[in-house]
C-alpha cells in the first residue's frame, strides 16, 4: 500500500522446519541353523534417533520506481542437528524369546552420540532496468561447529548480470528470435563435509581397557587450522528461444577452481596414524551444459515437445600441498594432473594356460627417483612384484552425461517419460569382485565363473577357482560406468471441464505413474549412478516403484 511510504514492499519472514527420526531394531538369530548356531543363537537391539531443526529470519525489500525494479533480502539461518544411538547383544538365548533379559551371554553394548551446528548471516541485493539488464550481488558468512572457533567463519560472495537482447530495439525487426539472453557471473561457494563433526580435534578412544581399568588411546590428530574448502566458479551462458518458440536453447560454460580441499593428509604407518584432516590443495573443473527444448506440436488439443539435456565436465588436481604429489587410498590415487579419485591399481595381463594362475604386468623402476622405466614391462605372476608396479588406470569421469524426456498431451489424455544417460568412465565393481573371487565355499557366484580355467591348455580371462585365493585387486574389476536409466513414465486423464463444473470441482485427473523403471549397464545389478569416485556397495539399485492417484483442484 503507497500509505506506507518509505515501508512499501518491506516484509519479514520467520521459517522454522524440523526433521525427527526414531529407529528401533531387533534382530534375531536362532540357535539352531544360520550365524546363530555357533552361540547357541544371538538377539541384536538398537536404536536411533535422529533430530535437527532449521530456523530462518529473512527481511525483504521488494520495490519497483518506474522501469527500475530493486529487491534487496537479508536474513540469519541456524541449523542444529544431533544424533544419538545405542545398541546391545547377547548370545546363548532361549529359543522363541526376541528380548535380551532372558539371554545369558553378553557379546557387545554401545552408545555415543553427535551433534552439528552451522549459523548463517546472508544478504542478496537485485536490480533490473526495464526488463533488459539484470545485477545480482550476494555475500554470505557461514560458521561451522566442525572447526575451531578462531577458523569457524567463511565469507563467500558472488555477482552477476545478464542482459536480454531481444528486448533491444535492433533486434525487433529479427522475426525469428522470441527471447534471447546472455549472462555472466562470478562466484565463491564454501564446503564444510570433511567426514567428521569433529574434523579439527584430537580424539581419545576410550574403549581400550587396561585390565579392568578404563584406558584410551589417541585416534585422531588436531589441527587447528582447519577450515572451508572454497570453490569460486566463473559462469557464461545464452539462452533464447526461437523460431516462434518451436526450439528453446540454453549453452552454459562454467570454469571452477576448488581450493583448500579437505583431505586427509597422509602419514607414515610408523607414527601410528593414517593422516589427519588437512586442507590440502587445489583441482579444477570446467565443461558445458546444454539443453534443447523442441515444442513441436503447439495445438489447441495437441501439444508435444521433447528435451535433451547433455552436461560435460572435466577435472584435474592442480596442486596438493603436502609433501608429496600423490595421495593414494586403496584403489584410488588423487595426485597431481590427474582427474581426483582415479584408479590406481595392479594390471592384470591374462592367465597362464599351463597353470591357470593369474598374470599380471610388472615394470621396473629407477633406484634413484622409484619413478618406471618406460619400455621396462613384463609379465609375471608374482603379486608382491605386481604390487609394487601399479598403474594409472582411468576414473569415474564420464565422457558425457544427460537426459531425455518429452510430453505428450492428445486432448484429454497426458504422457511423459524421462530417462538419463551417461557415456564413458570406469566404475570399480567389488561386488562383481566378491562373486568371481569368493571368501567362503557357499558364497554366491557369478555366471562368469563357468568361463574358469579348469585344464592345462585351457584359454580364458577366468582363473582357476581358489576359495579366499588372495589374488590381488587388479584391473579386471574395472568395467564400463555407462548407463541408460528409464527414471520416470506417467500416463494421465483429465475429466471434461463441463463434467467436473456440475460437482464443483475445476478439475479432476487420474494417473498411473512409474518411477526408476529399468536401468541399463554393463553388468545386471551394477548401478553407476551415485558413487562419484565409481565404487559399489551392496546396496539396491533405486526402488521400482508403479503408483495411480488423483489430482482434485476444486
């Protein structure tokens, strides 16, 4: 309202959200057959519970002078999240009796709990003029409970503009541009996930009894200076639509430099720790989004268009400041020049038709600098040579990812579907692994296995069976990460308006809806998707799921 002159378009906004989790499991195992015989059967509890709540405060300055439009917000945000869990087992049950007062042994009893804050002081500042040039500036500070109070803060700010050209009198007489757009911005972003709530601390492990007194061992390192990884990322894109909007396009390029990557730094085994929480250097990433929309059918009754969305990324580690270019983590290395998290692992080299051994490749290596000897490659089947002559084997960096997806609306029936795709990467299948190299004789096996070398002369990728054979984790675990996936399929119905006006209702649709229908890779029940660094897991692919519902807009 103009009577409150100066207060017009000012509001304030209080939002409060939170999430509670309660989990209670018990989980029996009789005495009789199964994992519980050897314990005359065994009863697991426990609990979970899990809370956090968020609390924002935004004020809000929205006003328009003319052809100049001003929006300007600043506001406080507060997460606290806490956890805490607790678990007991006992052995030699009764049979049938699923608590654990009657059970007379005891194996294991534990509890801990966690907590995590993160407090936020924001502003955004917008300014457009006459619908053509757009400015946005934001600042932000951000402090973490995961570092230590006197590097908790980051600040982080970022700016932008874009500029609509269509709306430019030299572009009125182009007919066949609807709206076109480029745009620019600069940016910084923080990330705190560093594996622990308590990233900075040195901690004492306090279940190591001596005797029957209480006693503790140190199981991580401090350090103080801990603090955010930071990302700043340069923007550019266009975006337009065309030819009486039969064809919407959006071309992005974007450059990222991440630095103060939250690592674990590396120690000797001599000093009694892996590493400690570090931020350790730099990498980037740069590539291209792309999305093309095509509305190829604009009818009164009958529309459809069709959307094609590709992303390309490549990254490389520019630079670790530790004492060493090179961290390695069982089969993955993140070193310098390289895509972070690529393989580095034994190279399998077939197998021997005589013996049905595993071969692997081998080099040798310069006494003085331990670098290879380019040329020196051979063959053997010695696992400790074979250890000590890794090789750089690729990663998870797909040559290209994307999605395709159209509707469809014919009257009163609609359809869609979705599907995503990714193109090249390997992905590192220790699941594959657990099949074709089993621990225990009654393990699961894979179909591959049939393949297995079984007499001399035999020729084949299969080695002989050996049950906990001890072979080492080479590259014949690292398959194709492509994939196709059919995420979404939707079929619905809309009643005739004239229909659904006599019961008051505007409108009334059915539909039958089906998500994560199939997924397509290299082998059944591989599912690349998630796992940036390619690993599995015994895991489920993404439910299956086949729902009907209604939509009632009254």
């Amino acid at each position: 309202s103009k009577s409150l002159g100066a207060f017009q378009g000012l509001t304030f906004t209080v939002n409060v959200g939170a999430d509670l989790v309660n989990r209670y499991i018990t989980s029996y195992y009789n005495p009789y057959h199964g994992d519980g015989s050897s314990t005359q059967g065994r009863i697991d509890k426990y609990s979970t519970r899990t809370f956090s709540y968020t609390v924002n405060e935004i004020l809000k300055y929205d006003r328009k002078f003319g052809d100049h439009h001003v929006l300007a917000q600043a506001g406080h945000e507060y997460y606290n999240y806490d956890y805490s869990y607790l678990d007991a087992s006992r052995d030699h049950i009764y049979a049938g009796i699923t608590e654990l007062a009657p059970a007379s042994g005891t194996q294991t009893n534990n509890s801990y709990a966690e907590a995590y804050r993160i407090e936020s002081y924001l502003g955004r500042l917008n300014y457009d003029y006459a619908d053509k040039y757009y400015v946005e500036a934001t600042f932000r500070t951000d402090g973490s409970s995961r570092f230590n109070k006197d590097y908790r803060w980051g600040k982080f700010w970022s700016l932008g503009g874009s500029w609509r050209l269509s709306e430019e009198n030299f572009m009125k007489n182009v007919s066949w541009v609807d709206n076109a757009t480029i745009r620019a911005s600069y940016g910084q972003l923080g990330n705190d996930t560093v594996g622990s709530y308590y990233a900075w601390q040195s901690l004492y492990d306090l279940t190591y009894a001596n005797a029957n007194n209480s006693g503790a061992i140190v199981s991580t390192l401090e350090n103080r200076s801990l603090s955010w990884e930071k990302r700043k990322t340069w923007n550019f894109g266009v975006e337009g639509s065309f030819f009486k909007k039969f064809l919407d396009v959006t071309l992005e390029y974007y450059l990222s430099k991440t630095d103060d990557l939250l690592l674990s730094a590396p120690m000797a085994a001599s000093t009694g720790f892996t590493g400690y929480n570090s931020n350790l250097g730099s990498m980037r990433n740069n590539g291209f989004e792309t999305t093309f929309k095509f509305n190829w059918l604009q009818k009164s009754n009958l529309r459809a268009s069709s959307t094609l969305m590709t992303y390309l990324n490549r990254n490389k580690v520019l630079h670790l400041t530790g004492d060493s270019d090179t961290i390695t983590s069982g089969a993955y290395v993140i070193k310098e020049g390289m895509p972070i998290f690529t393989y580095y692992v034994p190279k399998a080299a077939g197998v021997d038709p005589a013996t049905g051994a595993l071969l692997y490749w081998a080099y040798k290596t310069n006494e003085d600098t331990g670098e290879k000897i380019e040329g020196s490659d051979y063959i053997t089947s010695d696992k400790s040579k074979a250890t000590d002559s890794k090789y750089y084997m690729g990663s998870r960096q797909p040559k290209l990812m994307g999605s395709f997806g159209s509707d469809f609306q014919f009257g009163a029936v609609d359809f869609s579907f979705l599907t995503t795709f990714s193109v090249g990467g390997k992905g590192y299948d220790s699941v594959y692994a657990g099949t074709m190299e089993v621990t225990y004789s009654g393990d699961t096996w894979s179909k591959n296995a049939l393949r297995r070398w079984q007499n001399p002369g035999d020729e084949t990728d299969v080695p002989a069976v050996l049950v906990g054979s001890g072979r080492l984790a080479a590259d014949r675990w690292l398959v194709d990460a492509s994939y196709f996936a059919i995420k979404s399929v939707q079929l619905g119905y809309t009643f005739p308006g004239k229909w659904t006006k006599k019961v008051n209702i505007d409108s009334f649709r059915i539909f039958l809806n089906g998500d994560n229908l199939a997924l397509f890779s290299h082998l059944n029940g591989l599912n690349p998707q998630y796992d940036i660094r390619g690993g599995t897991n015994w895991s489920y692919t993404p439910t299956r799921t086949v729902s009907a519902g209604i939509d009632i807009n009254f």
